[in-house]
C-alpha cells in the first residue's frame, strides 16, 4: 500500500555501530527507534473502516525514513456514530481508521 503504519516503542537513539537487523543494514551514527509494524486484518464494508494490528516483532526503524503525523489523536475504544466519518481509533494493538480518515493520511504524504 501506499501507507505502512507503525508503533514506536520508545525514544530513537544512535546506533554506536553498524548493526544488521531483519536483513537490513543500520550505519554507526543513525537515529533509529524500535518498534512493530502494523498489518492490514480487514476492512469492514460499512462505513469503510480499516483495521490494523501491531505486529508481535519488533523491528528497528530509521528515523530518517519516517514520517509523524502532526495533529493526529486517537480515541480509545469504538468512536461514537456521530464522529465516525473522521474517526481513528486504537485498542487492544489495534488501530481503526474510517475511510475518509484513511485518505487524508494518504493525500498528506
């Protein structure tokens, strides 16, 4: 797809050396963070919604190739009906994003 979503455990740090993690090659002096990908489990057919689970290993990202969000909040547990159409919402390793939601991430990049 054209949006790889991901969960950051912590702060980033710099890599003291070189380091080859999941076949990828990390340079002494990177910023990297750890964290875990998200996987696309289903998209429900009413009103669109995309769900998402965090993967359970966890990966080292280049900080460089990242991109934040700015502004973008999440609610806790299912977003009520009146809120759904700019929803995005996160539980149990889980993120939710309506479909609208989902396209402003997309027309952002």
């Amino acid at each position: 797809g054209s949006v790889w979503l991901a969960l950051v455990d912590g702060k980033a740090f710099a890599l003291e050396q070189d380091e080859l993690h999941a076949g990828k090659h990390f340079e002494k002096g990177w910023s990297v963070v750890r964290g875990h990908w998200f996987s696309l489990v289903r998209t429900e057919r009413a009103g669109g919604t995309r769900v998402y689970k965090a993967l359970e290993e966890q990966t080292l990202f280049n900080v460089q190739s990242m991109m934040k969000i700015k502004d973008l909040k999440f609610l806790q547990g299912v977003p009520k009906r009146t809120r759904l159409s700019t929803a995005a919402w996160y539980k149990n390793n889980e993120i939710s994003f309506h479909r609208k939601t989902y396209q402003l991430l997309v027309d952002s990049l």
